[in-house]
C-alpha cells in the first residue's frame, strides 16, 4: 500500500519533468541571431565583406516578416501523451521581434491542479531557409547548457512555423 502512495504521489513530479522537456523543446522553437563570426586576423576583401553584409541584412528583413505573436499548438496525439502523464491542459504564446529575440511561454495545469508556467527567451534567425531557434534563457535564469537549437519550416499559409522533427507549430495571431 505505501508503494502504491508513493508511486502516486510521484506522478506530479513526473509531469513537470515532462512538462520541463516540452518546455524546452517549445521554446527551442525559439531562436537565434546568426551572426557570422569574424577573426580579426583573417583579412577580407571589400567584395566579400560586402557580400556578408548583404547577408546578414536579408537575414534580418526576413525576421522581421517573421515577427509577430504566435499561439503554440501541439498535435492531438501529443496532447493524448501529456494527460496519460497527469497535465490537464497545456497552452503556450511566442513573441517573436523583428530584431530576433524572441519570448515564449508554456501554461500547464496537471490533472492534480498545480498549475506552472515556464518562460524562455532568445533569438531567431533565418538559416538556409529555415526559422531556426535558441533558447538562451529559462524562468530568467541563463541556460546551461544552451540546449540545441530548433529548426521550424514556413507553411505555405505564410504564418505557420512547424517544428521539424517534433509535434508543434506556432500560429501567427
């Protein structure tokens, strides 16, 4: 019987731990400034140091076609996973600016009541086609380690972003 309490009284737990995971996942959906990297040593010729501006400046006014408020939605099978874990409910919102940063929150309530809400910022940025993200920071506290960054895919709609490889996508408001 005691086996039984603790197991049960364990199960909260569980749930933010999976809840910290969708967390970090959702707000990997965030971003990263990519900014070339220069070693002062190298020596660069005016064409290319204007190619590279060029760059970075296209980079920049896509981000900004990218900025906006976007509501987070999860699949219906991930969602079907989260309650057979005890959340009862879980939403989120990204801020993405048209400087790159972005803010991200994550409400989760588990089936016990508790309710949490996480909230992570960083950069966005444009790579190769693709909205990429990196958390930088977690409830304001610094990552560390910075988890990986998160690539995203514009939908044809034009104000979708889906997660590659994981079960979200942000919706422009």
């Amino acid at each position: 019987m005691s086996h039984i309490k603790d197991h049960n009284q364990s199960k909260p737990y569980r749930s933010w731990g999976i809840l910290g995971a969708i967390a970090t996942l959702t707000m990997t959906l965030s971003a990263i400034a990519s900014l070339e990297l220069f070693q002062p040593w190298q020596s660069v010729y005016a064409s290319e140091n204007s190619t590279i501006s060029t760059k970075l400046k296209q980079s920049e006014i896509k981000v900004v076609k990218i900025a906006g408020t976007y509501k987070t939605v999860f699949t219906p099978q991930f969602l079907v996973d989260a309650k057979k874990q005890g959340l009862a409910s879980i939403s989120g919102q990204w801020i993405i600016k048209p400087n790159g940063a972005f803010e991200a929150f994550v409400n989760a309530t588990s089936t016990s009541g508790q309710k949490q809400t996480i909230k992570t910022t960083g950069r966005v940025s444009i790579r190769n086609g693709k909205v990429v993200s990196q958390v930088e920071t977690v409830n304001g506290k610094k990552a560390s380690p910075l988890p990986s960054t998160q690539s995203y895919t514009l939908l044809a709609d034009g104000k979708t972003l889906q997660a590659d490889d994981q079960p979200v996508k942000l919706v422009k408001q």
